[in-house]
C-alpha cells in the first residue's frame, strides 16, 4: 500500500491545541482510522476535507487518502474517480507521481491496459520504477493474446514490462506461429530478453563443409544381394535420390558431409544411434522415418536442426523449433488454394464442396480462415456426405432463376457462381469430383473449378477433361517433369541404377537440393533467413519452397493442363 509518509511528521508537530473540529484535527482523525483499518469513517472524515477546502491546505492530502480508502473498501471505480480529480484540480501537487501510480494500478486493473499504462509511465521519480515494474507484470499477465500485447508494444515501445510480456506470449505460441522478427527486435531493445533469445536462437554458424546425419530403416542385415526389388524399396529410392543430390552439391567442393545410419526401424537401436557422439556434431539430421518424437527430442535439446522427408503428421512438430517437414499439411493446401482464388479479383461468389474425412475438413477450414475477411467474397459451402454426390449437381445445375420475359418461354439461368472448390482427397473422393466435373461440363460456362492433384491419380475421369473444362488443382505433389534438371536427373539415374527415378527419389533429390543449400547460404541455423522471409525458394524438381513462419512447406503450387502438359498456374 502505497502512503505518503513526509507529511505526518510534519503535522505531528502541530497537533497539541488544535480543537476536535479544526481541519488540522479532522485530518489526524482520519489519518489514524485510516492506519487502524477503519477506511469507512476515515473516508468520511476526509471527504469532510475535500468538500470545502479553501480555509486549509489539506486539500491534496485528503482527496489523495479518500483515493486509497475507497480502494480498501473495493469501490475501485469511486477511488479511480476521486484520483482523476486530483490530476484536474492539483495538477501541480509535488506528490503527483503517486496519484499516476494509483491510476496506473487501478486502470491496468480494471483492464484499461492502455490508459494504465499511460498513466504509469507520467511517473518521473526514477526511485519508483521497479515498484512500477512488478505492477505492470502483475497486471499484463492477465493478457493471453500476443496480438493485444503487440498492439500495446507499439505504443509503448520503451516499457520493458510490455516487452516481456509479449515475449513470453511469443514462446507460448507454436513455433510455426512465432513472429521471430518481432522477437529479435525485443531481444535487441532489451537485455534482459537478449539473454533469453540467445536460449531461443543461438547464434547461427557458417562453416566450409556441414555435417548431415541420415536416419533411415535401411534393413541391410535383411537384403539379398540380388536384383529383385527390396520389401523397402522406397526408402533405398530415397537414400538414393539424397545421395545423388549430395554428389551434385559437392561438384566443385566438399561442402556437405553425409553420415548415414541405419535405424532397422528400431527405437533401441534409434536411441543408441543417437547416443553416438558424433550426432551431437550434426549440422543436420534427416530422419528418422519411425519414431520420429525420439529424434525430435534428442535434436531439441542439443539445438540441431532436423527434417523429415516423407510425414505430413505436424504434431512431431510441436513445440520444436528445431523440426521441419519437407511436406505440406493439409492447412497448407488450403491456405494456398484460398490465395489463388484471392489472387483474382474477378472471381467474386463461389461454392465449396468437400469430403467427410477429417483432412478434408482441415483443408476447407484452411480455406474459410483465409478468406473470412475478404468483404467482396460470397461463398457457400456444403459437406458432401456418403451417397450424397448429387447435391453437387442440384447446386450448381438444378437450382434455376426464372427470367420472365414470355410465360410460356422462360430461359433458364444458371446459378450464379464464378468458382467451385472441391476438397475430396480421402475416401468417397472420386464421386465427388467426378459429379463436380460432370457439373461443369453441363452448366458450359466460365465457371472455374479448382480442386486436387490426386484426382489425376484416378483413371475414373476421362483425362480430357481437364484440358477442355477451366480446371486447377493444387499439387503439393508436383514434379516439373518437363523441366531440363528432371530430364538432367532421369538420364543420370536411369544410366546409374537401370530404372527411371521413383517418386522417392525424387523427394530425396529434391529435398536433399533444398536443404542443403539452405545450409550453404544462411548457415547452420539456416531457419533465421527461410523463415523470416516471404520469398519463394526455387526446386529442382518440385514447384518450390517457402517458410515463411512455418515449419512447414507453405508453398502449394496450382497447375493446369495446358495441351498435353501440366503446367504451373501464375
């Protein structure tokens, strides 16, 4: 409890004679409830004081102790109210910097962040900031949203108790969320976060050659020397496409070294790998394709950065600002389909449809998040169901609007809709986007249909149609197969191993290519620059990368026949 002390001694000397009603009296009186805790009649006693006080001088010091019973009555707002009226009517009282003090507290308080904070930082007495700093703590705490205390920060970028605060709101945040920016600039402004942010982010190295660590369920004690394809085929097609993209990496010198281990899918022989002392020396480790949280861990604690190729399975990623994934999730796709559709500014009402399964849902929710603020979009969606595939028809071709212009020849108009979104990537998904197409083909307008990659994979739809109706699909799956590097890399492995490059083969490649040059160019701790930046990296192979505060390949290229290629959408 803060109370101004200097004056009662000085009033102490002059209380022998005064009489019970004289001002100096009443002020003593009040004073001495105020101590015993009997705030009630001690704030009458100086409301007494307060009513009239041009016949004495206690007028501040009244208002001032009215201010702070009221409070330890709990009539906040009454207090709150008395100590506005001291900053009007005794604007230049010497005692100013405690009545801001109260006001600071009362305001943050009452969750009037920002006028208590105004108020706070009046204060001029340089004695009083750590009192001042444990009370903004107190109180800011109360805030769990980082964009309210970012919002704050920028108008109050001086107050380290703002600046801790979103700080710790930032470590709250998943590490895909994090604005790492934002908290660089708080780490730089003030030492006690810099201390913390070196924790978070150590300081990045560059060095001439970097060492990658390569986890894989290879089973060599379990492969026959012959030419028969192995029972893990796609994980020898994936060291395979890795090593070849080492070999292009250290053309011209010896810059990535790569260590490879065999996990034999074992979380025994996982952990004694990882007991090694050289893993602790890693630069970067690939892998594991099993027990992936084990690795995490184990990359978290000694800060080396870790990917795995081949997961979509975010939650390894979870509070590990170490772990990335060369996929992309659902969220992702969804994110990027919504920035094509947002990317055109003719295309103002559309229509979603999609699946029952749950990454259908994710990729929809992706979508609606992205757009939700887009005032010139209407959408309407519908959640196909089991056997309901005929909603889709009845939505874009049955429902009709009436021009009457003769009763007996009314044309019939279309529903009116520029675009169609369709997420059926799981189960039941074919019947979806074929009832889709077929629903474009009649209606035989503009109406542009984007929907999934995945549909080529069925041989249901007639290819052709792809070409000859307005149709994209966003392929986080997608190989530039006409490309010089494909032909470049298909010739080289086909001279090499006898066969064209699977699938995995060219994720290894093309991951391998990433990655590594990520290392080469920004360093050890390569994620200061790629996620700090909305730049595009370019693929070998695939149609690019970006990680821009994610953990996570946002990048969802979106591609359309164009004759009889696949080719990337602007």
């Amino acid at each position: 409890m803060r109370y101004i002390i200097t004056v009662i001694v000085i009033l102490s000397a002059f209380s022998i004679g005064f009489s019970q009603d004289s001002p100096q009296q009443k002020y003593l009186n009040a004073k001495q409830l105020m101590a015993e805790g009997r705030y009630g009649l001690a704030r009458d006693l100086f409301k007494q004081l307060t009513e009239n006080d041009s016949n004495h001088s206690f007028g501040e010091y009244a208002s001032y102790y009215y201010g702070i019973c009221a409070y330890n009555q709990g009539f906040v707002t009454l207090s709150r109210d008395m100590f506005f009226q001291i900053t009007r009517k005794y604007a230049d009282w010497n005692q100013m910097n405690e009545v801001y003090f109260w006001l600071g507290k009362i305001l943050l308080e009452q969750g009037d962040y920002f006028r208590g904070l105004e108020y706070a930082s009046k204060i001029s007495d340089a004695k009083m900031a750590s009192e001042i700093f444990a009370m903004e703590k107190h109180y800011l705490i109360k805030i769990h949203s980082a964009d309210s205390v970012n919002d704050l920060y920028r108008m109050f970028e001086k107050n380290e108790a703002v600046a801790q605060r979103l700080f710790e709101l930032e470590l709250l945040l998943p590490h895909s969320s994090r604005d790492y920016n934002l908290m660089k600039e708080l780490g730089n402004s003030f030492p006690s976060i810099g201390d913390r942010m070196t924790a978070v982010r150590p300081d990045n190295e560059f060095k001439d050659t970097y060492q990658i660590s390569l986890l894989l369920p290879l089973m060599m004690n379990q492969l026959n020397p012959d030419l028969q394809p192995k029972f893990n085929e796609f994980v020898l097609d994936l060291y395979r496409g890795i090593k070849s993209a080492v070999d292009s990496l250290n053309r011209d010198d010896n810059r990535i070294s790569l260590h490879v281990y065999d996990t034999k899918r074992d979380s025994t022989v996982l952990k004694q790998i990882l007991d090694k002392k050289e893993l602790k020396e890693s630069d970067l480790i690939i892998g594991p394709l099993y027990n992936s949280s084990i690795a995490g861990e184990f990359a978290k604690e000694n800060k080396i950065n870790i990917v795995n190729p081949l997961t979509k399975n975010t939650s390894i990623i979870e509070n590990n600002p170490n772990f990335f994934l060369y996929t992309q999730t659902s969220k992702d796709v969804g994110y990027a389909s919504a920035n094509f559709i947002l990317s055109d500014s003719t295309l103002k009402k559309g229509v979603i449809f999609y699946g029952e399964g749950s990454r259908d849902k994710e990729i929809v929710s992706a979508f609606m998040d992205s757009v939700k603020h887009n005032k010139n979009l209407e959408i309407s969606s519908y959640l196909i169901p089991k056997d309901g595939q005929r909603k889709i028809l009845d939505v874009l071709t049955r429902t009709r609007v009436i021009n009457e212009i003769e009763e007996d020849d009314k044309p019939v108009i279309l529903p009116k809709f520029d675009f169609a979104f369709v997420s059926a990537t799981e189960k039941d998904g074919t019947s979806i986007y074929s009832n889709a197409l077929t629903a474009v083909e009649v209606r035989g307008d503009s109406l542009l249909l984007l929907g999934s990659h995945n549909w080529l994979d069925d041989r249901i739809v007639d290819p052709v149609k792809f070409q000859t109706q307005k149709v994209y699909m966003a392929s986080p799956d997608f190989i530039n197969y006409t490309s010089k590097t494909y032909v470049k890399y298909e010739k080289a492995f086909m001279k090499y191993y006898g066969v064209a490059p699977s699938k995995y083969a060219l994720t290894g490649f093309d991951m391998m290519s990433f990655y590594g040059n990520a290392l080469i160019e920004n360093g050890k701790y390569f994620q200061y620059s790629i996620l700090e930046s909305h730049r595009i990296y370019p693929a070998k192979l695939s149609g690019g990368f970006n990680y821009f505060n994610s953990n996570t390949n946002r990048f969802v290229p979106v591609v359309f026949w164009n004759g009889s290629k696949m080719k990337l959408a602007k």
